[in-house]
C-alpha cells in the first residue's frame, strides 16, 4: 500500500529533471551498446570511438533534439566509410528517430524519418550485397527491409509520444485557464459583495442616525417644556438604536463562516410602511401614497424598494430643513413598481453632505442592479425629488 506513493513521487522526480534522466539512460546505452561489445569487433580501437560517439548525442535528444540527430549523423556517415561491418551501437540510430518524432519541431521529425530510410539503405548497400543465386530471401533485401521496419516503427511511436505531449499540454492550459477564469469570478465576486455591503451599511447607519439626531434635537427642546414628550424622544432612539444593531448584525453575518445561524428576513415593499411610520414618529411630517394592486416583485427588487426609500427620507432629515413636508409614492404598475419620494424642503440648496456622495450613488447602482432606473434632482417650486422604476422582471 505504501509503495504506490513512492513510485509516484519517483516519477514525479524524474520528469522534473529530464536531462539528468537522459545522461543516466545514455551512460547505461554506451555499457551495453558500445563497451561490452567492443572485444568482439575486429577492429575495436575505431569501433569503440565511433560507437562512443554515435550514442552520447542520446543525452541531448530531449534538451537539443536537432543538433543531436545532427552529430549522430555525421558519426554515421563516418561509420559508414570507414567500419568492416555494423555495430551494435547503430540501434542508438532507432532511439533518435524516436525523439525526433516525439520532441522535435514537425519538419525536423519528417526529416529524421527520411534521414532514417536513407540510412537503412545506406546499411545494406554497404554490408551486404546483392546475390541473384541466394536460394532464400536476399540478405540486401532482407536488411534493408529489416531496417526500414524498424525506423518506421520508432518514428510512429514517437510521433504517438508527440500526440499524448500535446494533449497533456492542452489539458494543462485549459486547467490554468480555467483557474484563471475562476481567480476573477471570486474578485469580481468579492467586489460585487463589498459594494453590497457597503451600501448596506451606508443605508442602515445614515438612516439611523438621521433618526437618532432628529429625536435627540426634539428631545433636547422638549425637555425644557414637555417632560412627557422628551420621553417619548427617548423612546423612539433607543428603538432605532436597537433596530439598527439588528440589521448591522444581520448584515454584518454573511461575513461570517460558521453558516449555522439564521438572521431575520431582509425588509421588502410592506415594510416601507412602518418605515414611513418611524420617521414621521422622528418628526418629519411624511404621507404614504399607495396606487394599484401589488404585484409580485423578487426579493431583490423589493430590498432596493425598501432602501432607496430609506436612503430618500434620510436625505430629507438631513437635508429638507425644518416644518418640511415628504411624500413617499408607491405605484403598482402593470409592468414595473414606480416610486417618488419627494419634498418640499431646501432640496438641494442645502449644505453638502460630508459622505462622498455614497447614499446617491448607492441608489442608482441599486436600481441598475435590478433592471431599474433612477432619476434624482431638484423639484420645480422647490424641494427634492427621487424617482424610481423597478420592473417586475429585470430580463438579466
């Protein structure tokens, strides 16, 4: 059970080290095909020499495959001319078609076939002879058949070699590709949710804290001459205070990783009513206007509903002035959800918020996200006004 592991591992290290690999093979060839044979050679100083250096080229046939088949060539043709008779060496010939083939450009592979065929002529031409009278098969026939054979057997092998190269290297590019693809969908992701994020907590604590001023305001005044309704200030802060610890902690859970505890549901278009209700309990004088039927809307486009219109009367509590009137307006229409939050207040005469224009830019990007449009601006006569249309269907 234990050795598979490590024969992974020693494959493993030897395909991240191919040139040492080679050596090592070529070291065992030049033993076997050229020093153990060498006694049996009738001239064995030149056929010593000559196979030495037609199979050291071996180490290269990965690394230089083309300078390789190149020297071993050259070896040959020295061979050729000068040795009585074949060497054992000569098989390294087979080795490097086959590394021609596998690892070589495709015009070099071509050519180490062609070379291949020339040379299995080339061995019979000029070790064997032709003899019309043999009985048999001829010897040049023979030998040059059985050469041929072989170079076309070690060439296809190498070229299946080449095939399986590609296609592994094809699979390992579609796999960086595809980590590639899947790195950016978790950025785009990740930047997606903070934006999200960000908007939530910019409705939520802006809300709230719009809130919380304007009843400590009313508060601060009231005490002096109405203990009962600085009371009731008190009140309402501590309610919005606790409202807005509650949706900071379920906005705040989706960053956490445990996964095993629920949150209270997101707020929707029936929840518009108690907001209206909260913020007319601030002080605001604020009116609800419904239009139509409701229709069914996805939880999204109810959420962004329920924020640009928070977001809407925050603005008027920061911004609208004092004895300031709004007007929320929801209108089920048959294709979209309209909604106008509108009053008649300093508008946009009213000093600068000090946010970097995040709760305007929070709003168009929620309605964008939807399918919706938004439009924001001065009112004629005075005031503000934000308009908004959610379709039922966003199509994306």
């Amino acid at each position: 059970m234990e050795q598979t592991p490590i024969l992974e591992r020693l494959g493993a290290g030897l395909r991240a080290h191919p040139f040492a690999v080679d050596v090592a093979t070529t070291g065992a060839a030049v033993l076997v095909l050229v020093l153990l044979p060498a006694p049996s050679y009738t001239d064995k100083a030149e056929s010593l020499v000559l196979g030495l250096l037609f199979v050291v080229p071996l180490a290269w046939r990965r690394r230089a495959p083309v300078p390789a088949a190149a020297a071993m060539v050259l070896v040959g043709l020295l061979q050729v001319a000068t040795l009585p008779s074949v060497v054992l060496a000569d098989v390294a010939a087979l080795v490097m078609v086959y590394s021609l083939a596998a690892y070589a450009p495709r015009w070099a592979a071509r050519g180490g076939l062609g070379v291949g065929l020339v040379g299995a002529f080339l061995i019979g031409a000029r070790w064997y002879s032709y003899d019309a009278s043999y009985g048999g098969a001829d010897p040049l026939v023979m030998a040059v058949a059985a050469a041929a054979i072989a170079v076309v057997a070690a060439w296809a092998l190498g070229d299946l070699r080449r095939a399986r190269l590609l296609r592994v290297s094809a699979l390992e590019e579609r796999a960086r590709l595809l980590e590639l693809e899947r790195d950016q969908e978790m950025r785009l992701a990740a930047t997606a949710e903070r934006a999200r994020i960000a908007r939530e907590l910019h409705d939520v604590v802006a809300h709230s804290l719009s809130v919380v001023i304007a009843q400590a305001d009313g508060g601060l005044y009231a005490g002096r001459t109405d203990p009962d309704q600085a009371t009731g200030a008190l009140e309402q802060i501590a309610a919005t205070g606790r409202q807005a610890l509650t949706d900071m902690r379920s906005l705040l859970g989706v960053l956490r990783q445990d996964g095993g505890q629920e949150y209270a549901p997101q707020p929707d278009v029936a929840a518009i009513k108690g907001l209206v209700g909260d913020v007319r309990a601030s002080g605001l004088d604020v009116d609800l206007i419904e239009e139509g039927p409701p229709q069914p809307l996805p939880a999204g486009p109810q959420l962004a509903a329920y924020r640009i219109v928070q977001e809407s009367l925050t603005n008027v509590l920061k911004h609208a002035g004092p004895a300031s009137r709004a007007w929320v307006r929801l209108q089920w229409r048959a294709d979209a959800l309209e909604l106008s939050v509108l009053d008649d207040g300093r508008g946009a005469a009213a000093a600068p918020s000090d946010g970097a224009g995040q709760g305007l830019r929070g709003m168009v990007e929620r309605a964008a996200l939807h399918g919706g449009r938004l439009q924001a601006g001065p009112r004629h006569g005075g005031g503000f006004g934000v308009q908004v249309v959610l379709p039922y269907r966003s199509g994306r």
